[in-house]
C-alpha cells in the first residue's frame, strides 16, 4: 500500500515534460522517505540516551539513596514551630502568644 501510494506520488510530482523512469522516482522518493525515518529514528535514540545519563547522574550523584525523614525525635515541637514562624515574620508577636498560650494550655471553650 505504501508502496502504491509512494508511486502515485512521484508521479503526480512529474514535469510537465517527459516523464522520468516510474522506478526511478519511487526509488528516489522511497530514499527521501527513509532518510526521514531515520533522522526520526536518531533523534528519539539520543533523546533516550540524554535522559539516561541525566537519570544515572541524579542517581549516583546523592549515592545511590534518597534522603532519610528525620526519625520522630528530631521534629521540631510546637513551640519550636511558632518560635521560627515569629522569627520568620509570618506571624506578629500578638499571634505568637495567643497560639503559645492555646499550645501550652489547650484551647479554652
């Protein structure tokens, strides 16, 4: 079929003159046609091979492991969350006492 249509092609294409050989413009055309599929073929190829070597540095790059969470011990407390949100800016110190005293002495109802 690809054939076919490929002949159909070449001959649509031809001058007005006399026309050239049929096998010779499906060859040609055939040619132009593979040397597409290959410039595909070698883009994909060195695509993959450009995320390959990107995926093996991120991996070898941090030793092969993903960062450890930190064990439950080691997570900030409460106080010590609102203490950096001051320090931050993210809150005012009227907000920062009114959440210590709700912390430390529980919500009031």
């Amino acid at each position: 079929m690809r054939r076919s249509l490929v002949l159909l092609a070449a001959l649509a294409t031809t001058a007005a003159g006399a026309p050239e050989n049929p096998a010779a413009l499906v060859d040609r055309h055939l040619a132009a046609y593979n040397a597409h599929a290959i410039d595909d073929f070698m883009a994909l190829f060195w695509g993959a091979v450009i995320v390959g070597i990107i995926l093996l540095v991120r991996h070898f790059g941090r030793g092969g492991q993903q960062t450890p969470s930190p064990p439950p011990s080691q997570l900030a407390s409460p106080e010590q969350l609102l203490a950096e949100r001051f320090a931050r800016g993210e809150i005012d110190e009227e907000e920062y006492r009114r959440r210590m005293t709700v912390v430390r002495h529980g919500a009031s109802t």
